[in-house]
C-alpha cells in the first residue's frame, strides 16, 4: 500500500472515494503518481508518444478500476497498463508504413492550366445553353439535375403534373444535347 500523501490519504483510500464518485480522488491519484508513470515509459522508449501514453495509461487505469485488486501497489499497477499501451503504440508503428512526402512529387492539380481552361469553357458553354431554354424547361432542368427533385416536387413546386414535369426534362436534354455537342 502507497503511504499517504500530502492530502493525507492513501492510494487505497483514494481508490475508494473515486469508485462512490469522489472526481477528487482520481484527480489526486493522476498527481501522485504522473511523473513516476511518465518516467517509467521515457526510460522504456517512449519518445514522443509520451504524453499521450502518459494519458492513455490513465485513461485504461480508471477504466479498468474494478479490476484492482490490491495484490500490488497502484503505481505497479498503473506502470503495467503503461507498458501495454507503449507495446500497443510500438506494435502500431511496426505495421505503419511511412513514406516521406519530401521523397515524391504531389501533383498539384490546380496547375493544370489546359484542364482549368476547358473546365472554365465547358461551364461557359452549359450556361449558355441553359439560357436557351424555355422558363419552364431551365426550371424543370435545373430542379432535376442541380437539386435533385423528383418530379412529384417539381410539379407541386411548378403548379404543373409530374408527366408534364418529364416531358419539360427530357426536352430540356434533348436541347441541351444539340447545342453543346454540335
């Protein structure tokens, strides 16, 4: 058992309070025992996980409270939790495969003056088109291919039937169609 701290109260104690909801407690554990923990997985390798092992190992003690039983101190405890989380990070790495970004080129797809100009054109192109179609039609069109409304929407929003609404889609296309593919 871990003598008491400043506080006054042991680890067991302190174990005690957390489990009837003393928030407290565990705060009060997580101090005491920190730099300990923390040193413990520098020296076992570490790096620059630290930290987050450093909370990590908390994280899995507290919730896996229940299960201390008293046979070793807390802080024998919390280090064993420690170096499963390290041999977990360390298992991880093993199987990432890192490439260096600075040994390939990325493209930059923005750099693509010819794409960027025919883009710009084709929408130029479909703009026009658009304006050559009849109110109903570019409605109809536009609802459908830019909204996707089904044409029960577009009729109630158009006052017409959906069959109508079709019929204004498919020639709407069709239109589209002759003009933009000459």
């Amino acid at each position: 058992m871990a003598p008491a701290g400043p506080e006054g109260r042991t680890d067991a104690e302190l174990i005690a309070a957390w489990r009837v909801g003393d928030e407290g407690a565990a705060a009060d554990l997580v101090r005491r025992h920190t730099a300990a923990v923390a040193r413990f997985l520098a020296a076992a390798g570490a790096g620059d996980d630290l930290d987050d092992l450093v909370q990590e190992t908390f994280f899995r003690a507290f919730r896996r409270i229940k299960s201390f039983r008293g046979d070793a101190t807390f802080r024998t405890w919390v280090m064993a939790i420690g170096s499963n989380a390290l041999k977990d990070v360390q298992r991880t790495r093993k199987r990432r495969v890192v490439v260096s970004i600075d040994d390939h080129e990325i493209p930059d797809d923005a750099a693509d003056p010819h794409g960027e100009a025919v883009g710009r054109e084709l929408e130029r192109r479909m703009r026009a088109a658009v304006e050559t179609l009849t109110r109903l039609q570019r409605d109809v069109f536009l609802m459908r291919a830019q909204q996707g409304a089904s044409y029960e929407e577009i009729a109630a929003v158009l006052g017409t039937t959906p069959g109508a609404a079709r019929v204004h889609y498919h020639h709407a296309v069709k239109r589209l169609k002759e003009v933009l593919d000459p």
